[in-house]
C-alpha cells in the first residue's frame, strides 16, 4: 500500500475527528473535573504552639470541608460550556485537533496498514488476532511520539476555558500554543505526557484496529452479513467500545498531567504519571480513573464508526486509480 495508506488513514482521520471534536473536548472537561492543586502541609510545631489558656475548643476550631459538587454529565457539561463560553467554544482547539489527525493518526494508520500488508496470509488476507494486535501496539506507539506536541496543545486549548480569566492561556491556535510552550516552557514541554500518550495510543490502535479487521473477518467468514455498510458499523462501533473501556483510566492521567500549570521556581503538581495517578485515586477514589467515561465512548463510538466508514470509502476511491 505505501503512501496510498497514509493518505487514506490520514483523511478518515481528520473527517473523524473533526466531526466528533465537541464530545472530545466535554469529555476532557470532565475528566480535569475535581482536580484540585495540592494542599500545603501542616508544620505540627506551629500548629500546636499555643498557651494551655488559649487552647479553647471552637467550632472555628474545626476544618469541615465544603461539600462536594454534585457529579455531572456530558450533557450539563456541554451545556455549561454553550451557556459560559458560547456555541464557538465547543470547537476550542480544534486546529490542534486537525494537527494531530495529521500527525498522528496518519502515521498510526499508514504504518498499521504497511504491518497488515506483511504480516498477513498471501492466500487469505487475513493474519492472526496476536499480530493484529502486535501491529497495533508498533503502529500506536510511533504515531504518537510524533504527534504528542498537537496532544499537549489540543488538551490545553479544550482546557483553558474552564480556568479563571486571569490564569487563561489564550493561545490563538495551534501554532500559537506550540510557539509559546516551546518559548515561555522550553521544547521538552512539547512532549510533557509523551510516555502516557504513546501508552494510550498503544492500546487504543492495538484494541481499536485489531478489533475491528478480527470482527469484520468474524462476520464475513460466518457470513452474518455482507461486506457492506452495515458490517463496517457493527465492527467499527464495537471496536470503539473495546478501545475506550482500555484506554479511558490511561487518558485521565495524561489529561491531567499535560494540563498541569508549573510555575517558576515551585514544584510541579505532579511529578510524573504514577505520582499522579496515586494523587488522582487517594483525592477521589478509584472510579475517578474513568471519569468522562460516557462521553468518552460517546466519541470514540462515533469516532470510530466515522473512521473506519470513511475509510472504506477512500480505499473504494483510491482504488478507483
């Protein structure tokens, strides 16, 4: 296949993308939900340098957190942000978006489609489940490295809105935001998270590709259906589901860790991808690794659908040639 592969992946991609932008930033909004920046620590020396006199018992005395917010879900939070922010602000970076379709959904989907064409039985055209995956491991994980700086951007600019005036970033775009990370944060900024971003696009190319060749090869051998419209729905909306439910905890953490403000001369929030993880689970328990799981198979349902039906259709197309 070649450069025809990268071409074909590359425009699913981007119309995929594009098209299912606002659940992709709702879903980012509700996974930052709850974070909190950490609480300085209490030094017991001056805490308890106090007179037997003056230690009276007070309800002052007391800290009693404020109560929590009530949960949210994808809907109030889009709506919150159409009411805030506007219509426009569902589509906050989606330049980055675009960038990173480009850059990394295209080299996954070019390099997976290059594995298939080797790996694959001359006779059948099919290769076995354990190589699919394999393929997708090698394929998520290089297109990620090269498309992690439009990541940090892409979570920035879905993020800023939900920051307090004063501490926005404002960036105009894309390039914008990468031009200023690399100025005011240095180049390594640009690939904060890259570790977790190429984890992530490990398992979701590998859940999400493999599934989808292994359930439409199923359904075509026992001739359930035709290879048709409806088969590439079916494979392609489960195999959205299988990649968000193993990718979703994966996303929180690098949600987080590429959103994270460092101020000069103060300690970062999180120190890497465990130390956030542990502060993520200890603040808010374990189910807070799947937060925006809705509107995270929201997205990747329709995402994948839309992915894997343009694709086909651009393969019908180039074939044409």
């Amino acid at each position: 296949m070649g450069l025809k592969g990268f071409a074909e992946g590359g425009i699913a991609s981007i119309v995929a993308g594009c098209s299912t932008h606002p659940l992709d930033l709702i879903k980012v909004r509700m996974q930052l939900d709850g974070e909190k920046p950490p609480l300085p620590s209490l030094r017991p020396a001056v805490a308890f340098n106090v007179s037997r006199s003056a230690a009276v018992v007070t309800p002052e005395s007391f800290h009693i957190p404020p109560p929590q917010p009530p949960r949210v879900g994808p809907i109030s939070v889009g709506v919150r942000i159409v009411q805030s922010e506007g219509v426009a602000a569902l589509f906050s970076g989606v330049s980055a978006t675009v960038l990173r379709q480009t850059l990394y959904s295209t080299t996954r989907m070019g390099l997976y489609d290059i594995l298939k064409t080797k790996w694959s039985d001359p006779n059948s055209g099919n290769m076995p489940l354990s190589r699919k995956i394999t393929a997708g491991l090698i394929a998520g994980g290089i297109g990620a490295a090269v498309g992690n700086p439009a990541d940090v951007a892409m979570v920035r600019m879905q993020a800023d809105g939900r920051l307090p005036v004063a501490q926005r970033r404002n960036y105009a775009g894309v390039v914008d935001a990468i031009t200023r990370m690399s100025k005011q944060e240095g180049i390594t900024s640009l690939w904060r998270g890259s570790s977790l971003t190429v984890n992530r696009a490990m398992i979701v190319t590998a859940a999400q590709l493999a599934s989808y060749d292994q359930i439409k090869e199923t359904i075509l051998e026992k001739g359930v259906m035709k290879d048709g419209l409806g088969t590439h729905v079916t494979a392609s909306f489960t195999a959205g589901f299988v990649a968000a439910v193993a990718s979703n905890p994966v996303d929180v953490i690098k949600t987080r860790v590429m959103n994270m403000k460092v101020e000069a001369g103060a300690a970062p929030p999180y120190s890497g991808a465990l130390d956030c993880a542990l502060k993520t689970v200890k603040a808010e328990g374990p189910m807070a690794l799947y937060k925006g799981f809705i509107p995270t198979i929201s997205r990747q349902g329709p995402f994948t659908v839309v992915l894997f039906v343009t694709l086909e259709q651009v393969r019908k197309f180039f074939n044409q040639f």
